[in-house]
C-alpha cells in the first residue's frame, strides 16, 4: 500500500510543480484577474454613492395652467439638481426634442390644478421626450415624484370628505395639510420606495449590514468568480498543448496512469485558481471587515470547493475540444454567460425568472450564492452546506466523463 502511495506521489507531484511554473508564467494575466475585481467593484461603489443617477438633464417645461399648485411643482423641480430646466415657446418643442437640446418637455395642462383637487389625475401633464432616451425616462419619475403628493393629498381630503362628517372631515383636512406643508418644507424628505437588494440566496437583511453597499459588494464577489475561473482557463489550455505536441504521449509512456495525469491536471489548476482568489480577496479586505477568523475560514473552505468543481469542468472541456485556441476562445465566453446567468454580474432579481431554472445548473451560481450568504449576510457554515455538496456532486460528474475522456 505504501508502495502504491509512493509511486503515486512520484508520478503526480513533478507533474504538478511543472504545472505551476508553466502557469505562473503569465503575469500579466495574474495581474488582470487580481486588480479588475477590485476595480469594478470600486467603480459600482461610487455609481451608487451618488443620490442621483442624474445631475443638470436638460429638460423643459410649459406650464398651461398657471395656477398656484402647478408654480409650487414647478418651482420644486427647478431646485432639483438632477435636472436643469429650459424656457421655451411651444413652437419651439419639436426643435429641442429633434435637435436633442431637451431630453423631454412636459406640459402642465390646462385645468391641471382643478383635476388634481377633483381626485382627477389623468391628463394632466403631456410629455415629448427624446426616442429611446432612458434618461428621460428616469427624469419622468422624479417629475411625477413632485407631482404625486398634491394627487395623493386631495384623494385623501376627498375620501375623507365622502366617508367622515363635515366636522371630523374639516380637523383631518387640517392635519393633512399642516402635515404636507412640512413634509414640503423638508429638504431631507423623500417619498418612501421599497426596494428589495438581497441577491438571491438570502432570506433576510440583517440589521448590521444596511449600511454596508449590497451593490458594489455583490457584484465584487461576482467578479472574483468569474475572474478566478478565467484565469484557470490558461491552465487548463496548457494540457491541449500538451496534446498537440504529443507531450501526453511521452508522459503517458514514462508509465504514468491516467487517472493520475488527471489527478494531477485538477490539482495544480486548483491550486493555482485557490492562489489566485487569495490575492484578489487581500486585495478586496474591506469585504471581509467585521467577519471572524472563523467565518474567514468558512469563506476560504467554500472557494476551494468552488475552485475544485471549476477546475474539474474546464478539464473536461479541455479534453474535448482538440485546439488551445477553440478552447480559449470558446471557454472565456461560457464563462461570462454563466456569471451572468447566475447573478455574478446582475442580481437574478433584475432577470427574467426563467433564468433562475438555468443558473441553477451552473457552478458559479452556487458559489456566488454561498459567498453572499456568508459575507453579505452573516451566514455560517450550516447556511451553505447544500451548496457545497452541490459543488462537490457538480466535481464528481465532471470527473466521470474525464477519466473516460483521459483513457482514451
């Protein structure tokens, strides 16, 4: 028995040292799978640092109506400095919407005020708008965000006027607007939108992490998936190379088995992919901040897992397709898909649900899932055991197919 553990050792160990060295080769790609990470997850970070997607959008607006509730919104809209807002004549519109000097124009119909205080809101405001401007469509909803609390304030006075008696309904009439002339008289308010940002693993948002930025973060840990696995596709390439120069031939006739050839090719691919995830997360720390030793630990058990079961899938791809280029041009592709699909770039919740029956599939899905348990969420070692023997049944069927693949 101890035989067969030396000779084994002795055929996979100068395999895989000489794995490592070919593989390292390449700093440039190190470097790219190390720092693009932390780069993006940066730039994601400062988008949703801003309070607003948008600042001075060229708008105009004509106000029909000229009443007082229409000047109150108008002037409400000029101090908002996501916008900037034009004076123009009507005849004016089809230039500055053609021409693009306005992103939209909205006209404050006639009549506009007495709707609003009828409970009447439709019609009261046209709009012309750039096509396919997606700007536009944004600054819409910050027009209509001024011009929802009058609609809302007088369908309230009128269902209380309906429901209540002329006394109560006069004192709530009273409160609604004392309250809606401070509301409007404080800068710090905005009307309250529900937004779920938990990527699809998790059940719930601790109280600890609200003011941690879901966003950036996701999308880091994303990114460190995605990238890992890439730069195992240069390992992975070297043993197509191998084969084209008739390299496995003389490793296969120097005796050693294929099962440890195949051994050997997984584990130095993992090692190497294990590394490289090392660097990026030193380099990505403040993800980390605030976690245990142990839950750091947890973290780095479940990417070795990951990295073992993308490993063992690119070996097999790699013992499929017959050329290093076919396979490096194909494998870097299949792998953005699958990031993509698996919500490593883009939360499943901003995807058809549909996504989510193929995603599950994939192996980066499960281990961005993992990742976001642990690190966005607080999550333990018993939150992500199903994922981790998903992982390790998704390696065990890779291998079946590749020792076949390597007897041959």
């Amino acid at each position: 028995m101890n035989n067969r553990d030396g000779s084994l050792k002795s055929q996979i160990l100068p395999i895989v040292k000489n794995r490592l060295k070919l593989m390292y080769r390449n700093k440039l790609l190190i470097l790219l799978c190390i720092l693009l990470p932390l780069f993006f997850s940066m730039l994601v970070n400062k988008i949703f640092e801003k309070k607003t997607f948008y600042e001075g959008v060229p708008i105009a607006i004509i106000d029909r109506d000229r009443s007082k509730i229409s000047s109150e919104i108008l002037k409400k809209i000029s101090e908002n400095s996501a916008i900037s807002v034009k004076n123009i004549e009507e005849e004016d519109i089809e230039e500055y919407i053609s021409k693009e000097k306005v992103q939209a124009v909205y006209i404050f119909e006639k009549g506009m005020e007495k709707r609003i205080m009828a409970g009447e809101y439709e019609d009261i405001v046209s709009v012309y708008t750039v096509p396919g401007s997606l700007t536009a469509m944004g600054v819409s909803d910050i027009i209509a965000g001024e011009i929802v609390p009058y609609v809302c304030k007088y369908l309230v006075i009128i269902d209380g006027q309906r429901q209540l008696p002329q006394e109560e309904y006069e004192v709530i009439e009273e409160a609604v607007n004392s309250r809606f002339k401070d509301l409007s008289n404080d800068p710090s308010y905005e009307l309250p939108v529900i937004v779920d940002l938990k990527t699809p693993n998790s059940d719930e948002v601790k109280e600890k992490d609200k003011d941690r930025n879901i966003f950036s973060i996701s999308m880091g840990l994303g990114l460190i998936v995605i990238f890992s696995t890439i730069f195992m596709i240069a390992g992975c390439s070297l043993f197509i190379k191998e084969r084209e120069n008739r390299v496995r031939n003389r490793i296969k006739v120097s005796g050693v088995k294929p099962f440890s050839l195949l051994f050997a090719d997984i584990l130095s691919v993992t090692i190497t992919g294990i590394s490289i995830t090392i660097f990026q997360c030193i380099f990505m720390y403040p993800v980390l901040k605030g976690m245990s030793i142990k839950a750091i630990l947890t973290v780095a058990l479940f990417m070795a897992v990951y990295i073992f079961a993308a490993a063992a899938m690119l070996t097999l791809l790699a013992s499929i397709f017959k050329s290093h280029i076919s396979f490096q041009s194909f494998t870097p592709v299949m792998i953005l898909i699958m990031g993509i699909l698996s919500g490593c770039v883009y939360s499943l919740e901003m995807m058809p649900a549909s996504m989510k029956k193929v995603a599950i599939f994939t192996p980066t899905y499960w281990a961005h899932k993992g990742l976001s348990e642990m690190i966005l969420f607080g999550g333990n070692l018993y939150n992500i055991v199903v994922d981790i023997f998903v992982l390790l049944a998704m390696a065990m069927i890779f291998i079946v197919p590749a020792r076949f693949m390597y007897r041959n």
